[in-house]
C-alpha cells in the first residue's frame, strides 16, 4: 500500500512593525483580509519587496535589524478537504 505523498510547503509572509520589540512579528493579509500564502518561495518573496521595498532594502544590505520574512508552513491533507 502506497503512502500519500507530502503536499509541497506552502509560504506566508511576516512583518515586524517595531524594531524595538522582536517579538511584535505579524502576519501580512492581502487587501480582503485574507491571509497570503504563496507556493513558491521566490514569488512570495517577491511580494514582500513589492509590499515592503524599503524594509527589504534595509535588510538587503544590512542596514538595520531584520523585519521582514517568509515563513514556510505545511499543507495538511485536513486543510485541503476545507
């Protein structure tokens, strides 16, 4: 009996909007206030410079302490049947 196979991870983006507290991270929603999950991580990636282009830059060449991020999340098969 064949094991199912792993659904790929999928990827969401997060922001810290206070560098003075690293703990403040959140998630970033899209104009509907649902939560952007991407499949591929350099197209998520790509969204966080298109929504956070000088944040991203700081962190490009090391200007300043990281606040932005993605974060890879894995696809339950419960989660598909949603």
């Amino acid at each position: 009996m064949p094991y199912p196979k792993r659904k790929p991870p999928a990827y969401k983006l997060q922001v810290q909007e206070d560098e003075t507290d690293p703990r403040l991270w959140h998630d970033v929603h899209g104009p509907d206030g649902r939560l952007l999950v991407f499949d591929d991580e350099a197209e998520a990636r790509a969204r966080l410079e298109a929504l956070y282009p000088v944040l991203f830059g700081l962190e490009k060449y090391a200007a300043g302490p990281k606040r932005t991020r993605v974060i890879v999340i894995a696809r339950d098969d419960e989660e598909e049947q949603d």
